[in-house]
C-alpha cells in the first residue's frame, strides 16, 4: 500500500471511528474496509501520528476507538462536572 492509499484508509478509519462514538472491532472495521490486518496497522499507525491536542487513538487486540486525549481530559472533565 502506497503513502497516499495509507492515507485515505486512515481518513477512513478516523471518520468511521467518529461516526460510530464509541470501539469498532478491528473485525468489522476490516471488512468495511476492504483491508487485511496488516494494512489496518499502517492506518491506525498513520492515524496515531497525525492526531494531536484533543483526540487520540486506542487501538487493542479486537478494538479500535477514537478518544478523548490525556491532555484535553481535564477540560472535558471540568465541562461535563
């Protein structure tokens, strides 16, 4: 998979995840996706590295979600007390 194809399944994955509000199995996400595990690990990898300030991604052996960053925690906490 080229750069610019790791992109756009990482845009993918990021408006899925957003769009879902909550963990998408890694499963599911492949196969909406069209993707094979290794491709998806570039993705989420891409996806990682461009995401900063407010979100984050968490990615674990089934799952992937978006959430809320360590460092704009707090604001939201204060926000939703």
């Amino acid at each position: 998979m080229d750069e610019h194809q790791e992109k756009m399944l990482a845009d993918r994955i990021e408006a899925l995840l957003f769009s879902e509000g909550g963990p998408l199995a890694r499963a599911k996400l492949s196969k909406l996706l069209t993707c094979n595990d290794t491709e998806l690990e570039e993705a989420f990898a891409t996806l990682s590295g461009r995401l900063s300030g407010g979100l984050s991604i968490v990615v674990t052996e089934k799952e992937a979600a978006l959430v809320v960053s360590k460092e704009a925690a707090p604001a939201v906490e204060e926000a939703y007390a």
